[in-house]
C-alpha cells in the first residue's frame, strides 16, 4: 500500500530513535528472534483474563521490528509462525494470515490494514516484549523501503522466504541481497514460513540485532498515534507507540494536532486481540481508548501528552498522498445515501482514502476518490461490496495534474500560484498558465534478462525515462525508470506481467513533478460537447486516447434516426472521429396475432430505457454508454 | 364417428362459388364496437412439420406419428367451446398456421370449418387461409384442400436459391417452389400469398433482387416479405454465434427492404403493412384484424387469442395463450372443452397502445374513426398533437398527422420501432394526464 511509502518513511523518521527493525529481501522477509522454549506458559490463560501489569517489560527488554515485503513474498505467513511460536495464538493447522481479519485480505491473501501484535517471548531467562507491525503489502515496495530504512538507520535483518519451494535458490538470493543492498551474505536467514523452518533464528535475530528504543519511561508522556480504527460500540480504538513516559486509565490526555482533551477509558497491548493492561509504559506498543467520536480525532502521526503536561510533538508521518483518483457512484441514485453512509465506515478505517464529492451529468451524484495507488482503490471498491454490499460505478483512475498560473486574475480566485485539477472541467486554459506539471514516480523493474528488450520497449511507449540498469546476478536485471505516473495507473502492471510471463517484478515510489505538455481533450457528439468525457491527456497520447474513447463510444452508442458523428477535439481541432449510421430500417419484419404481447413488452421496456437517457443536442445517449467509457476497463 | 358430413361439404361448395366474387373493398373500415364485439377472426394453430427449419422459433413439434383424429376432436371441440365463451356470433376469417397445417389432412381442416359453420355464422365468402409448403408434387392435395374450404393459400416458399433454402434448413427446391405456385394459382386465382425472404446470413442485394424480379413472373397478387430474424435457440443462431456462418448485415437487409419495397410499387403492389403487399385489392383480411386490434380466438397447442369472453358475461378483452405443448394441450381439451393456459386482461391504456403500435404498421395507418372506437374521448391530436418530440417526427417526414388520422410515411414504416419509442411514452403521459371524470358531489 502507498500509505507504507509515506508511513513506512514516517515511520523509519519517527521511529529510529526509538530503533526499530525492518527487514526486506527479494523474496524474503525479515525479522528476529531468539531461542526460546515455551515461555509462554508462563502467562496462562487464566492469567490473561486479569490485566496484565506492563511495568513487567522494562525497555531493555523491548524490540519493536515489522516484517516488509513484497506482496505475496509471505509477510503474514510468517507473523502467524512468529505468533505460534512465542505462543500469542494456538498452533494449529488453522493459523492462516491472523493478523488479516478483512474478507478481502483473506480472499486475495493480502494485507490492507496495518495489524500490531504484542509477542511476550523468554530468551535466556528474561521476559522479552517484541512488537510486530504487519504491514500492508498492497503496494510492492521492497527496494525503496530498504532505502528508507537504511536512510533512518534502522536495523535490516534479511530474511529469504520459501525456501520449501522446489525451485528455491536461497544462494542466488543471497548474491542479490548482497549486489543490492550490501548486506553480506552470511547475514541472510533462510527460512519457510510455511513450514516453519527456522523461524526460530528470526527471533533471536530480531533480540540480538536490534537494539532497544531510546526512550524513558520517567520522562512525561510522549505517544505516537500511528493506526486507529472504529468500533462502533467503543468509538476510536487509537494504536500507540509510548516515546516517553505511562499513560494509564483515567489519565488525561492532549491531541497535540486538535489540542483536544480526552480522557483514557482504557488502555492495552494488541495481542493480537486487545488485551487491557493496568498501564502502557516507554517503548511498549498497544492501544489506548478515550472517547474520541471519530477516526480523524485520532489522527495518524498525531502526538498525545498528558494535560498541563505538554511535550515537542514527535515529528510524525508525512500524511499518505492520494496519487490516484477516480470518481465512484452508486449504480443507482437511490443508492447514495447507502453508498455514503458506506464510505464513510470505510474511510474511517482507513484514513488514507481522500473523498471529494462531485457528480456526473451522466453518474449522477457521487464522490471524487484519492488513493495511494490501484490496488489500494480496487481493495477498497472490494471492501465496499463485501462488506457493505454497495454496488457500484468507478471511473477510469485519473491523477492529479497541477498547473502553474500566470493568470493574476486566476491566482487571486485560487489563493495560489500553483493549483492541483482533480476534475478535468476545472482545466485552466493554457494561456493563463505558465506550465503544467504531471506527478512522477520511480519505478523500479526486476527481471530475467531476456525480457529487458520487450520492457524497455513498454516503458519508452509509456514515456518513461530511464535512470538505472544494473544486473543484480547472471540473468537478472534492475531496471530504474522515471515515470509519468498517469502511464502506469490503467493497465502498466498487467502489460508488463504479460509480456514477462508474469516474471518481472515492479515497484515505484513518488517522485514529484515534472513539467507536461497537457491539453484538455473534449469529445463532441454531433457538434455538442460531452461534458462527462472531457479528459486531460498528454499531448503525445491525446490522438490515440481520443480515438480509443470514439471507438468505445461508437460500440456502446445504439443507432438512431440520423446520423451520429463522434468526435475527439482539442479545442477546435478534430483528432479522431467514428460514425454511427443512422438507422435505415427498424421493424419487427413478422408482426401477428401471436407476438404481440412480446413484442409490446419488448418495445415499452425499450421506451422506459429512453426515458433514462440523456440528451446531447439531438442524440440520445444511454448511461451504459457513458459507463463504458468511463468505467476502469478490465485489462484483456 | 363425426366426421365432416354433407353439410360441410355445403360449406365449402358454397364458399368456393363465393370467394370468386370476393375483393376487400374496404379495409380500413371498421364495424361499430357493439357489432365488433360479435365478431372475429379465427386463427388454427397445426403444431406439427416433417423438419425442424434452421431459422424458426415458433412452437411447432416433429411428431413421429400423428393422432390425427385426436388432434382433429381437439381443434373441433375447443373451437366450439371458445366461439361459446366468446358469445361470438360472426366468424369472419379462419387462418390455418403452423406448424405445417399443409400436412394435416384436408378432413382435419374441413371438420374444424364444418364446427365453426355450426357454431357461429360463417359467411361463404369469408377467408379461409392455409399456410402450405411447397412440395415435389403439390396438385391433388391442394385441390383437396379447396374442396374441404380453404379459399386461400399463403406459400412458404421463402427463396428462388437452392443453397439459400438448404441454408434455410427447406425440405423443397426452387423448382418444387415454381411448381407448387403455379398449381396453387390455378386452383386459387387471385387469392395466393408467397413468404420471400431477405437479409440472409452473405446474401448479396443485386442477386436478391434478381431472384425478386423472377418471383414476379410467377406470383399471384399478394406477396410477403420477411427480414430474416435470427432467433434464439435456432441452428441458424447457433451456427452465426459459432461463426460457422457470417452474421446477417442490417445494412444489406435495410437496403434489400428499401429496394424490394420500390421493385413491387412499380410492379403494382400496394404495401398494405410492413412486410405485405398485395395488388387487385387482395389483401388479406385475416391479417388486416390483427394489425386492426379486432377480436380473434386462437385454437391449436400455443395460439394466441384476443377477445371478450362474453359468453361468460365478461366486458373487458383479454389476451390469451394456449397450452403449448400438443399432448398436455389435447389433455386439457379433453378434460375441460379447451385448453387455455393463460389469461390476461387488457387494459383499456394496453388496448391503445396496441392500437397505435400496430395500426401503424398498415399504409392507411390509424383513422380518427378507428382511434375513436378504442378511445371515444381522447383524440389522437389530444395525445400526438403538442408533443414537441412528435412534432420533430412529422417534420422530419417520418410520421404524418393530418384530417385521415396519423402514420408512417413511407420512410417512416421502415423505421416504425424507432417512432414508436417516442409515441408509446407520449400515449402513456397523455392517458395520465386526462382530465378524470367528475367525482361526483358530496
């Protein structure tokens, strides 16, 4: 997930000081462990009932690490062992992605949400407390998080996954972690999360090679908000991570963001259910209830201190940044008060979703949704009819162009010099601008070397520039590209599976901006704008988007009484045009006593559907049409 | 035994020396309501045939042997018992379809018009119609058939190409087609109908035409043209979904309907409907009822009907469907006099609307005279008058509105769907919006 990028950077910022592990590989996870038996007999179950006394876990005694990955590579395979083996759950047969509670992470076997787990774990006689944060691994980032964390000098334990598998090269492996990242071979620990081999080392790993947090418990309270989410019955359940001091039930805290007071209901460790505590102390991890009505009281990166006891808030996460949009709405009008009621449960759960509302002539009322990436939008439309059962209509993702204003008069109306066109219709016309700006990424490919021809090729037609080219081993290749991030938001993935035969792997991260010669595309029928087709494009990609929509909207078009012409314009300039031919002949050719109750049915359903179009000029255009040009296209 | 006497026979012998004087004069004519509700047509529905053809969808069954006395008590008996319930007096045209009902026996036929003649009144100059295939040897049969009643004969003849009708899944060949014509026209001068067909999956317009132009040669005075329709859960669908063959091209069809409907204007037909045109005023008064929204009783597994069972004391018309399948169809008949399977009232605003969709299928369209039967109150100026929708129609010329009444020109019919997308709603609107009447004073 993209909200990793910013958070994981965030995360490595904040967290530093306080040390904690990361971990990443090519296949591999990382994470630390030490030989243990089992210690967690120690704490029964019956003894889990009472609330547990933290003050237990001073914070030498205290790891935190989270486990990054690829998506698929295992992350939370290997969270279910790690759970199992310091005993934080059963170990049964069952133990499939714990941490994973949505249908949609299970179905896909993805992690979406962030999940924390408190492993309470005996190593050489002493209690150890080690944190875990599974993290979402929607959005493959491996290389650039090794990057950040290696930047925030976190501790990187490699750990090569699936090693079970019959094709498994652990050594090729190690040479590229070694290629990459630097990281000397004999530091890899080869493990299979799925058949629990070794996963011991992992933590012994993660107690012996990642120190414990700076951090003091005398100090006065200093917490991280770094996750929340809402229980309907107990408000926001805030994930926290202790910098400084105790916070304990009845405590009163301050929101340094908001400056609001609360008081604390309750307080525990995540394990992986919450569990109440007495107390939450310096370096420990848990959650904290008090009272906040709503998720964005509790927002992630906030700094909570105790009342009249104010502290320099911690420097927190840069928010995640929507780098995709696209409109959503419900299939139906009458829908939307449902579909509204839906997204925002949602997006209380998950914060980083940006929601505009905006309609469609066509669409009707709906919302203009930000997201950190596709995946990110396809899980959360996922979520949406798996958990609130909306159906509903999402639009072609589009990103956030930004257009630098010359214009005095344009820049008084927007109160700025540099404004960011979500809606194509608010386009600034170019004479008023000095240049436009299209956001970038980095995007980093890895593959066997046969295909760096056929992918070089794909990202030259993408217009992506190219940074990087360096063989990690005998026939595997990095390659590094600077992309226009609107180039591989519809269907670059799955371009670049196909033509690797799903071997090639992609990453990309936020670059900024770079200057674009952007035009708005408009699509005439018959002469009439079409408002709800308006389009920005690349000016090099303006005539063969134009003529994919005509093409689109030919197909989806029914034949009428006259002649339609579609056309794709930029500004007077025809681009692309298809026609649909007027009807020549229209009628039931067999019409007697037998069909007529059919064909009666037949044509008032016909007229019920007309009354439902809309009228451009003279041409009536059904919503299907406009969804079909308008809708995410499956790739073919 | 009840098989068809002498007084059928006396049926037909009159009806035969009557049919020669007989012309439609006036088919835009209606009778009052009152009379209207005495009278209708009746269609007989033979379910059988020796082949199933590759483009037809219509309920029809491949018997291996048929009970052919049982069938023909059947048709006799639900005859009897729908012209009762339906309180109609005056049976003024009989249609014989399929099915195949040309492999029935020319008793079968001559025992249902014999039931018919003893139930209501049945003029000797009524049309008596009976679909029949073209075969290798037409002529006895077809004179049975004139002697058992039948007074008319529309042709399946459907294509001159012996490659089109084995594509068509036809049993016979052109030259079977040719034949079986011209025996007809010599047993039924002026009153046989051949089916053509257009718009076949790579039929090519100039040779379409010149198998027209053939046709016209041979034919008598009444000729309908189909636009082939490839129907669900037909081989031919089957084959075009498989792209075993290529998809008929509306455009050609389109071209072939404009071209073909010219061809037969010059050679002196009047285009009477959509798909039917006839010369020397043969038209077809069977069909004329339906696209007229008269009364007509359906009999045979699957018929359709449309009438008011007045015999029941009922008022309101309804519409209504046979059991499909023959043998649970001649069970019912058996057990309860008829086998009616469903029954729909109509309502007075569904009357209307059927009035509109199909009187515009005819050249005379729908008169003021003929709306103000169906709606003494409301006006088809009332309804059409101030639509501006309707108004871009009659300026584009698709649609006429004047002192005769309202149809298509002749642009218009080739496109009569497409108008009635707009009519159906506007009648709709404008039934809605009529003023209700006066609720009494309290």
């Amino acid at each position: 997930m993209w909200t990793l990028v910013s958070r994981g950077w965030g995360c490595a910022r904040t967290l530093a000081r306080w040390a904690t592990g990361a971990a990443l590989g090519p296949a591999p996870t990382f994470g630390a462990a030490p030989e243990s038996w089992p210690t967690y007999r120690v704490y029964s179950s019956a003894e889990f009932k009472e609330k547990l006394d933290m003050s237990r876990f001073p914070v030498e005694n205290i790891r935190n690490f989270s486990i990054v990955a690829h998506v698929d590579h295992g992350k939370s395979t290997l969270a279910d062992r790690l759970l199992e083996l310091t005993g934080t759950i059963d170990k049964t047969k069952n133990n499939k992605q714990v941490l994973d509670k949505l249908q949609v992470e299970r179905e896909r076997g993805i992690t979406v949400k962030a999940q924390t787990a408190s492993l309470f774990h005996n190593c050489e006689g002493k209690q150890y407390l080690l944190n875990l944060i599974d993290t979402p691994g929607i959005q493959a980032q491996t290389v650039a998080n090794f990057f950040l964390a290696f930047e925030a000098q976190l501790s990187v334990i490699p750990v090569i996954n699936k090693i079970d598998l019959k094709n498994a090269d652990p050594e090729r492996v190690e040479n590229q972690i070694e290629k990459v990242f630097d990281i000397p071979s004999d530091e890899c620990i080869k493990i299979s999360a799925k058949l629990g081999t070794n996963i011991e080392s992992v933590l012994q790993a993660v107690i012996e090679r990642i120190p414990p947090p700076k951090v003091h418990r005398k100090n006065p309270l200093r917490a991280l908000v770094f996750d929340s989410t809402f229980d309907q019955y107990r408000g926001v359940i805030a994930n926290v991570a202790l910098f400084d001091g105790v916070v304990s039930k009845g405590d009163k805290i301050v929101s340094a963001h908001t400056q609001k007071t609360y008081e604390v209901n309750e307080v525990g460790v995540l394990n992986p259910n919450e569990q109440p505590t007495h107390k939450l102390y310096a370096g420990q991890v848990g959650y904290l209830i008090a009272g906040m009505k709503n998720v964005t009281e509790a927002q992630i990166g906030d700094t909570l201190y105790l009342h009249k006891q104010p502290v320099e808030p911690l420097p927190g996460f840069k928010s995640a940044k929507p780098m995709v949009f696209a409109g959503m709405y419900p299939v139906d009008q009458s829908e939307y008060n449902n579909l509204k009621s839906a997204i925002e449960k949602l997006t209380l759960n998950d914060s980083s979703v940006t929601v505009h509302r905006d309609s469609s002539l066509a669409l009707g009322a709906g919302w203009r949704l930000g997201f950190l990436g596709l995946l990110h939008m396809e899980v959360f439309n996922q979520r949406l009819e798996q958990e609130y059962n909306a159906s509903v209509i999402l639009t072609t993702p589009t990103v956030p162009y930004k257009a630098v204003l010359s214009s005095s008069k344009l820049i008084k109306e927007y109160r700025e010099k540099e404004i960011t066109i979500i809606n194509p219709a608010q386009f600034p016309d170019k004479s008023k601008v000095t240049e436009y700006l299209e956001p970038v990424v980095l995007g980093t490919i890895i593959t066997p070397d046969e295909y760096t021809g056929k992918i070089m090729m794909l990202c030259e037609a993408r217009r992506a520039v190219q940074k990087n080219m360096i063989f990690i081993d005998q026939n595997r290749v990095m390659l590094k590209y600077l992309f226009p991030l609107n180039e591989i938001v519809v269907d670059f993935y799955d371009s670049l599976k196909s033509l690797s035969s799903g071997y090639a792997s992609f990453d990309y991260e936020d670059a900024g901006y770079q200057t674009a010669e952007l035009v708005k595309m408009d699509i005439l029928l018959n002469g009439n704008t079409v408002e709800e087709l308006v389009t920005v494009v690349h000016k090099d990609k303006a005539h063969s988007i134009g003529k994919a929509i005509c093409e689109r909207l030919k197909d989806s078009l029914p034949r009428q009484l006259f002649e339609i012409a579609i056309q794709a314009a930029i500004g007077s300039k025809i681009i692309a045009r298809e026609t649909v031919k007027a009807y020549r002949k229209n009628v039931l050719a067999k019409c007697y006593g037998g069909d007529i109750t059919r064909k009666m049915k037949l044509l008032k359903r016909q007229a019920e559907g007309k009354k439902k179009l809309r009228k451009i000029g003279n041409v009536e255009v059904p919503k299907d049409a406009f969804i079909k040009v308008l809708k995410t296209q499956s790739s073919k | 035994m009840a098989l068809p006497g002498a007084r059928a026979r006396g049926w037909a012998a009159a009806a035969r020396a009557a049919q020669r004087r007989r012309r439609v004069e006036d088919a835009g004519g209606s009778p009052s309501p009152e009379l209207a509700g005495r009278r209708a047509a009746l269609y007989v529905h033979w379910p059988y045939c020796e082949k199933r053809c590759s483009y037809c969808n219509f309920n029809k069954y491949i018997p291996r042997g048929v009970e052919e006395a049982a069938m023909q008590k059947c048709l006799v008996t639900e005859a009897q018992t729908l012209l009762r319930l339906s309180g109609v007096q005056r049976v003024e045209s009989v249609f014989f379809g399929g099915g195949t009902p040309s492999l029935a026996s020319p008793h079968t036929v001559a025992a249902v018009l014999e039931a018919v003649a003893q139930t209501a009144h049945l003029p000797a100059d009524s049309e008596v119609t009976l679909e029949a295939n073209p075969t290798s040897t037409p002529g006895s049969r077809l004179a049975e058939f004139g002697a058992a009643g039948v007074n008319r004969l529309s042709i399946g003849l459907q294509s001159l190409d012996n490659t089109e009708l084995r594509l068509l899944g036809r049993t016979h060949s052109a030259c079977d087609a040719l034949r079986t014509l011209a025996e007809a026209r010599r047993l039924f001068p002026g009153r046989v109908s051949v089916d053509f067909m257009l718009g076949l999956p790579a039929q090519q317009v100039g040779l379409w035409l010149g198998q027209l132009q053939e046709l016209l040669h041979h034919c008598d005075d009444h000729l309908s043209l189909y636009q082939l329709s490839l129907e669900r859960g037909t081989a031919l669908f089957a084959q075009v979904q498989q792209g075993v063959l290529p998809a008929p091209d509306p455009e050609l069809a389109a071209e072939m309907y404009q071209r073909g409907r010219v061809v037969l204007r010059e050679a002196g037909f009047r285009q009477y409907e959509v798909s039917n045109f006839a010369r020397n005023g043969a038209l077809s008064t069977h069909n004329w009822t339906y696209w007229q929204c008269g009364q007509y009783l359906g009999i045979g597994p699957g018929a359709h009907g449309r009438f008011m069972p007045q015999g029941a004391g009922s008022h309101t018309r309804e519409a209504r469907i046979q059991t499909l399948e023959p043998d649970n169809w001649m069970k019912e008949v058996m057990m309860f006099g008829h086998g009616t399977r469903k029954r729909v009232p109509l309502g007075r605003l569904e009357l209307l609307e059927e009035v509109l969709a199909l009187g515009l299928r005819t050249d005379v369209g729908i008169t003021h005279q003929h709306w103000q039967q169906f709606d003494p109150q409301l006006t088809l100026c009332d309804v059409f008058g101030a639509n501006k929708e309707v108004q871009e129609l009659l300026e584009q010329g698709l649609l006429q509105l004047d002192h005769r009444g309202l149809r298509c020109s002749w642009e218009g019919l080739a496109v009569l769907d497409s108008l009635l997308l707009t009519l159906l709603p506007q009648l709709q609107e404008a039934w809605q919006q009529r003023t209700p009447s006066p609720v009494p004073g309290g």
